[in-house]
C-alpha cells in the first residue's frame, strides 16, 4: 500500500494538528520533497505528451520523401535532331502595288495630274479674293478665266450692310409643240421651286441652293440696266444664265410632253424683306420686276437640257 501511494501522482493532505506534516520517520524510499518533484515530473510529461501529439497530427515530411520539383520544359530523352523555323508568310501587296506595272504607272500619273490641278485651282481662287497685287495684274484674264462662271467667290455675306431683299428668277419660253404650232408658257418661279426642294431637306444640294441665284448675280454684275453688256464676261454670262433656265423648263416639262423651247425670257422680281416691329424703318412691300428681252435657245442647248434630264 505505501509502494502504491509512493508512486501516486495524488496530493495527501497533512496528519498534524496544526496543518503541517507529521514528524517521524517518512515511509521507505521516499523524501521529504518526494511529492512536489512527482507533481512536477507528472505535469512535464503531460506538457511533453500534449507536443508529441500535435507533432503527430501535423504530416512530417523528411528530406528522403520530399517531393521532387521539376524544371518547366520538355524532358529530353536522348539526343534529338534541331527542329527547324516555320517559314515566314509573305504579305499580299494591297493597293496600287497590287496592281501590274504598266497599270501602276497609269495610276500614278493619274495622281500626279489630279494633285497638280488642285494645287492650281487653290491657287487660282487664293489669288482671285487676295487683294491687288503684281500677279493678278498681269495675268488677271487669266485667273477671271479659269474662275468664273463656276467657281466665283462671293463675300457678301461679310458686308457691313448685308442685303435685305428677296429676289425670285421666274422665266416663260415660248415651245413649239408636236403639232408644230408655237405656245407662250405662263411664267415658272424656278427661285420658289428651288426653296420648295430645299425646305424640309437636312442636306440640300449645292446647286438647289447657289446655282440660280449665282447665276443671276452673274448677269446682272455684267450687264447695265438697259440689259447692255459691260466687260468681256457678259456674252458668257448671258449664255450661262440661259442654259440653266432651260435645264429648269426642261425639267418641269413645259408645253408638254414632245415640246421644244425656242426662246425664253427671264425676269427677277425684287421685294424689301419687312423690317422688324420694333424697328422704325419704313420700306416699300411693292415688287420690282426686271425682264430680259427674249433669248432664242440654239439647239446644242436643247440637246444639252435633254441629255443631262435622262442622264439625272
């Protein structure tokens, strides 16, 4: 029993009288401070059990069986022979280089003429609206030549007094129908057909907005009031003004269907835009014609008139 007890881990508490330990003699094979190392001998190799056991929960890995990290690559296994490089593809040649040569000759001489025409245009036209100078006079017919009728510049808008009047081209022909006999149309407003065309319309051609109207100011420009041509642009300016009319009667069919126009006339009709209310300015609403005396259509302008309607 006292072997039992010596080897116990439990506490005993004290037999004497004041809570100390007896005197005497201690059992066999025990010492006064047998007890307390117990104590602490137990509590170690609980405290050393507790590590083994989370030292066995956790895998261990030992150098023999680590695992063994490869290089990134293709294993080689013996000697083998040099791939070779996949050919390079040749790109396909786009453009004019895909062209043959005489064909890309055509075409770069075809650019080269293109470039230099419009370098001399802008040049023509810089040099029409840039003030007066030593080139324009000495070769002023020259530039009035390649400029007018088609590509006069008109600054008008940036007057300090811009105009304010509404001026309608009207013209009448007189057509000789299938019959052969001569009838005299009633008079067509072509300025209020071209505003009809452009009403409404998001994108407006060039010709339904300028093309009448420069024309008149064309003529009128180069022409007195008694319709007498001034300078060496009035016969080219009456002729152009015509053309167009033409083109117009053309257009809308007048005399009917088989009729040819034989002579037109054309007038303008001039009224004072209205001024503002609160505006004190007074100004005449009476219209102001201006007729042109009648112009026999030769037949190139006809047959002009007529192509160009089958073409459109």
């Amino acid at each position: 029993m006292d072997a039992y007890d010596e080897g116990s881990k439990a506490r005993h508490l004290p037999d004497g009288p004041d809570g100390s330990l007896p005197e005497g003699p201690a059992s066999a094979g025990s010492t006064p401070d047998s007890t307390p190392c117990a104590d602490q001998e137990s509590t170690d190799q609980e405290s050393v059990g507790d590590e083994s056991t989370d030292q066995e929960s956790v895998p261990q890995h030992h150098d023999s069986q680590a695992p063994t990290v490869q290089a990134p690559g293709p294993q080689v296994s013996g000697p083998q022979a040099p791939t070779a490089d996949p050919p390079v593809p040749v790109p396909t040649p786009t453009g004019i280089a895909s062209l043959p040569l005489r064909s890309q000759i055509v075409a770069a001489l075809a650019l080269a003429v293109v470039a230099v025409v419009a370098c001399v245009h802008l040049g023509m036209v810089f040099l029409h609206v840039a003030p007066s100078n030593t080139v324009t006079k000495q070769h002023g017919r020259a530039i009035d030549d390649w400029i007018y009728p088609e590509f006069e510049q008109n600054w008008k808008l940036f007057a300090p007094n811009p105009l304010q009047q509404n001026i309608d081209v009207q013209v009448r022909a007189q057509v000789r129908g299938a019959d052969g006999g001569i009838t005299e149309t009633g008079w067509y407003d072509l300025s209020a057909l071209d505003g009809a065309a452009i009403d409404g319309n998001l994108l407006p051609s060039h010709t339904q907005q300028n093309e009448l109207r420069r024309a008149w100011d064309f003529y009128i420009g180069t022409h007195d009031n008694d319709n007498h041509p001034v300078g060496l642009r009035g016969d080219l300016s009456q002729r152009y003004l015509r053309r167009i009319v033409v083109l117009r009667l053309d257009r809308e069919g007048a005399g009917g269907k088989g009729a040819v126009v034989e002579s037109v006339q054309v007038r303008s009709r001039t009224t004072n835009v209205p001024p503002p209310k609160w505006s004190e300015e007074q100004v005449s609403d009476t219209p102001v014609l201006r007729e042109l005396p009648w112009w026999t259509v030769p037949e190139e302008d006809v047959t002009d008139a007529r192509t160009e309607a089958s073409a459109g």
